[in-house]
C-alpha cells in the first residue's frame, strides 16, 4: 500500500470511530433525558432498587426487579435517587453480575474513575435508588490502537497493514500441514471424530499463514473445533492469543479447553485475562486469572493459551510473545476494534460466521470501516465452511440452508431425525398442528396490522403456545425460548406468561435476536411482531435483515414456530437492496407450512 493509500484508510478508520463516539453519546442522552419509567420500560434503567447487603470483596448488593433490564456484568451504570439528579450528574458503578433467584445484583466502584464518597452517601440515604445504563468509551483505547498499527514500520506493523489492505496471499506451510495432519489422526485415535470440513479446518488453521478464515454456521461444533486445534498447539509448545469481541465469546473456548483437559487428562496452560474479580466458574474449571494482560507470566519454556477481549489485548502489542492469534466470533468484530489484538502476533485465524449478526454499530451511516473484520476479509480470501450442523433436524436445516449456505449446509446424521418428545397429547385441532404435527418449522399468521414494536396476537398466541408445552406437554422451561426483534414485546410476552403460568413457574429465556446468538433450545417461538408496512419502508434494515433472520430461524433443535403477520409483505421498499431483503421473507411464506392463526388471535 502506497504511503497516500495507508493515510487514507487511516483517516477511513479514525473517522468511523469518531463517528461512532458522537452516535453513542447522542443515543445515551436522548435515553436519559426520558421519563423513568419509560427508560425502565425499553430496558434502560432498574427503579426502586435498595441495598441489602455487602460481600466478603466489599462489593455492594443491590435488591430490585431486573428481569426487563438489558445489563450484563461488565457494563457501567449509574446509581441514583428515584426523582433526584439526572444520571449524567450521578456516580458510576460497574455490574459485576446478577442472581435471579435471589433478586439481587452485585456492583463496585471502578477502580480507574469511581467516586466511592458520593454511593456511600446515596446507599445510606435510606431513599428508593434507581440504576440507569452508562456511558462505555473505548475511544481513547482504539485510537491508541490505531495508532500504533499505522506510526511504526517493523514487521508486525507491516504486516497488520497489508491484512487490513486485504494484499496478504495466505499458503500453507508444507511441514506445518503434516504436523497439523498428524495431530488430527491422534485426536482421532483419542476418540475425537473431525468430520471432514472441521478436520480441513484444523489443517488450514495450523498451517495457513499469514492469516486464514473458517466460517461456522449454527450448530456446526465451530467452539469445540476451536478449543480443540489451541489445545493441540498448546500442547506443542505454542503460545496462544485467543480473543473475541465479547467476555461471553472468550470464556466459552477456555471452558471447552477446561473440558479437553479432564477428557484426556493433560492439563491445558492457560490464563484469562479478566478486568473484574475472579468468577466462581474460572476457579472450578481451574482457570487461572491475571487481573491485566501486564500481569500475565509466560513461561520460559512450552505452550499457553491467553483469553482476553480484543480490548484488554492492546498491551500484549508492546512485546508480542504470542505465535498466532485466534479471532472467536470475529463476524461480530468492527474491523478498528481488531487492530487491538492484531499487532499480539504476525498469524491470525479468524472464526466466525457472517451470515449471522454482526457488529454493532451505531450510527447510521453505510461505511466499510463499520464491517466486521472477517467480512471485510471474506471478500478476497475463501473461508473453510463447517458444513454439517449438529443441532438443526433435516427439516429445520432445510430453508436455513438454502436461504444463507447456497445449500451446502446439511445436517449430521445424528441430528437429522431428531424430533421433539412430549408427553401427553392436545385435543386442541389448533395446538396439534402447531406442536405435534410438523417435523420441523411452521409458520402461524395471524392478520393484525399496524403493529410496530408490540402486537397483542402475536403475544397472546406465544403465551398460549409456551403455556401448552411448558405446563402441559412437559418440555423444561431451560428448552424453550421465545423470540422477538422487540424489546417491548418480549416484555409484554414475559409478563403475560407469568400472569398465566403463575409466580412461582420457571420461565423460559424471552430475549431479542442478539441475546439468543450463540445458544440453542429444543423449541424456539419466533414473534416477528411489525405490520406496518409503512413504517417498514422506510427503513427494511433491521426487521428484513438476513442475518436477523438466520439467528433467530436457528436457535431450535427440533421444533421452530414463526408468528407474523401477512402485511409484513405489503412492505414496499425503496432500494434494490431493500427489495432483496423482503423478497427473502416472501420465500419464508412461500416455503414454511403455514397455519392460520387470524381467527383464533384475532385484535
């Protein structure tokens, strides 16, 4: 890349992320200037929240309702009185994580930037708190990060910028390929069977450099094929980054490395790098911790695996110690968010699948800086596709396949004949055809129209139908989910299946699209709720997404219910790229069986 070239894709990328920055702070300030209840409503805030107790850390307990509350540990919120100042004037505490049962969420005062005097005088003030979501800014981080890939010219750098400019031509080491083949028979012989795609995928990841993709549609052992090819080099002496944009993401490979290890009984090196206290759950897969990627110790001799988000990775790049770099989930990765870990090692494999959902991206503007990093590279480097699917049956594989995979996704034989077991039986003509009778997806509508973010007949039918499987048929409730692009209606779907199923019955998960990425369910409702074709035109990017679409279609093993209304196709886009999107949903319809569901739902 020309010197012109380099400045100009760093000003690309340094104008994304400004971009961003001045979205987010809009997007947080437009939310707190809301009414209380109307923050508590979309998820943004907790009210009437109290402080029960402290722990053996000196982390405080907060006692309140968060079932609506989007949260996750690690996220900052601020603490303040019900009526009082306005969040922007009130202290911050980070979410250290939350228990259902006991309705309790436990927070500390960050450490870089807290103000333990102003919480310890609103716990003591004895009046009814709220939480509020806070402000995240990573934009000092990623400008340092971009810096550093783009003002030094050794050979690390050098190479991140021919990745970034897609110039790099992947090979396969001859040597490295026959080392990686001979580790894959001995897997074989441990009683690990790589079907042919993932055995390929293990190849190419070991021995492709500089850089190689593998694409993991749902359900194809894409984590498990992960921990697998790091354990094996690892156990060659290799030093390991494995990083991902989400702490989720991490410890779901060193959790699976946890498991080889028992499995063969040789222990895995590794550490996680993690900014909050020590989980119970790291402690009892004998997980060690390094509280900053600075206080990692590698050994002097033999392999280790590090877990870190791409975030805390940033200080490996002032010593790279590391052979390669593993992307998890790096479809969801932006690509200036990457160059955080890029610079760890000059070999990087990136896993993930971008025909599900990608990065989050928040302001509106269509810009290749905002791609993921594995889809800005898929364009000029071909990915290894995992083809079989363990978890979706043959009738659920089916549009799936076809619709994102160019038909080359097909279930495995274990998985294809798989049906959903019930106990007893419905007399209800309704119910039986929706529950007992199709092997695999079907498709209710019910005609309301003029619904945007809430539809009372798609509500009331996934409470009908979750009630009939859960308190009638038998199904856990830790098998089913129901799912919606809407937040208010998952909501009201949440709150009308406690009214019917009773205060004291487990509940399924009842969560957006992007909640439910990454997991499965023996069953899975699908609320697409909007129909209002109108307001749709406008704007076909977030209902019609395709990737949308394909997570939510593939969360289930067995059994996949779709409500949605017809008028959704009255849509009538205002792009080609719009009218690709919808025409996708109309070869739902067309496809699916189809129930009608109008008279019975009816508004």
């Amino acid at each position: 890349m020309s010197a012109s070239g380099e400045r100009a894709l760093r000003a690309r990328l340094l104008r994304f992320l400004l971009r961003e920055r001045r979205a987010a702070l809009a997007d947080l300030h437009e939310t707190w200037s809301l009414p209380l209840a109307a923050r508590v409503d979309q998820g943004d805030a907790i009210a009437d929240v109290r402080p029960v107790a402290r722990d053996d850390e000196g982390r405080i307990l907060l006692a309140g309702r968060f079932d609506t509350a989007r949260f996750r540990a690690g996220d900052r919120l601020r603490l303040g009185e019900v009526g009082g100042e306005p969040p922007w004037n009130c202290p911050e505490l980070v979410l250290v994580g939350t228990d259902p049962i006991e309705g309790t969420l436990t927070l500390e005062v960050p450490r870089w930037d807290g103000d333990p005097q102003a919480v310890e005088e609103l716990l003591a003030s004895r009046r009814p708190l709220r939480l509020d979501r806070g402000d995240v800014d990573l934009s000092d981080l990623l400008r340092r990060a971009l810096d550093r890939v783009f003002d030094a010219d050794g050979a690390l750098e050098t190479a991140a910028r021919a990745l970034l400019d897609r110039r790099c031509a992947p090979a396969d080491d001859p040597a490295e390929r026959r080392t990686a083949e001979t580790s894959a028979d001995r897997l074989g012989a441990l009683g690990v069977a790589l079907d042919a795609p993932q055995r390929e995928a293990f190849v190419r990841g070991w021995s492709r450099a500089p850089v190689h993709l593998v694409q993991g549609p749902p359900g194809t052992g894409k984590t498990w094929l992960v921990a697998l090819l790091v354990a094996a080099q690892a156990w060659r002496g290799e030093r390991v980054l494995v990083t991902a944009q989400t702490h989720l993401a991490v410890d779901n490979v060193l959790f699976a490395l946890a498991r080889l290890a028992r499995r063969f009984g040789r222990p895995v090196p590794m550490v996680r790098v993690g900014p909050k206290p020590p989980l119970a759950r790291w402690a009892e897969a004998g997980i060690p911790v390094a509280r900053s990627a600075r206080r990692v110790s590698f050994p002097a001799r033999g392999g280790l695996v590090v877990g870190a988000t791409i975030y805390a990775s940033l200080p490996f790049a002032e010593q790279p110690a590391f052979g390669r770099v593993v992307f998890d989930e790096a479809a969801q990765i932006p690509l200036p968010h990457a160059l955080c870990a890029l610079l760890s090692a000059g070999r990087w494999l990136l896993v993930g699948d971008d025909r599900q959902l990608g990065p989050v991206v928040v302001s509106r503007e269509d810009d290749e800086a905002g791609r993921s990093i594995f889809a800005h590279l898929r364009e000029v480097l071909e990915p290894t596709l995992l083809e079989r699917t363990y978890r979706l049956n043959e009738a659920l594989c089916a549009f799936p396949s076809q619709a994102f995979y160019g038909g080359r996704l097909v279930p495995a034989e274990r998985a294809a004949a798989r049906r959903l077991r019930l106990s007893g039986r419905t007399e209800d003509p309704f119910l039986r055809a929706v529950i007992d009778e199709p092997a695999g997806p079907v498709l209710v509508t019910i005609a309301h129209r003029g619904c945007r973010t809430h539809a009372r007949p798609e509500r009331d039918a996934a409470v009908e139908i979750a009630a009939e499987l859960l308190a009638r048929r038998g199904l856990p409730a830790a098998e089913l989910a129901i799912v919606s692009p809407f937040r208010q209606q998952n909501q009201q779907i949440a709150r009308a299946l406690r009214r019917t199923l009773g205060a004291d019955a487990a509940l399924p998960l009842v969560d957006t699209v992007e909640r439910i990425q990454g997991q499965e369910r023996e069953a899975v409702i699908v609320s697409l709720t909007c129909s209002d074709p109108e307001a749709l035109s406008r704007d076909t990017r977030f209902l019609f997404s395709p990737n949308r679409l394909n997570v939510a279609l593939t969360r289930a093993r067995t059994r996949l219910i779709v409500l949605a209304s017809p008028h959704l196709l009255d849509t009538l886009p205002r792009d080609h790229a719009g009218l690709r999107r919808v025409e996708l949903f109309w070869r739902l319809f067309d496809e699916l069986p189809r129930i009608d569901g109008t008279k019975r739902f009816a508004q």
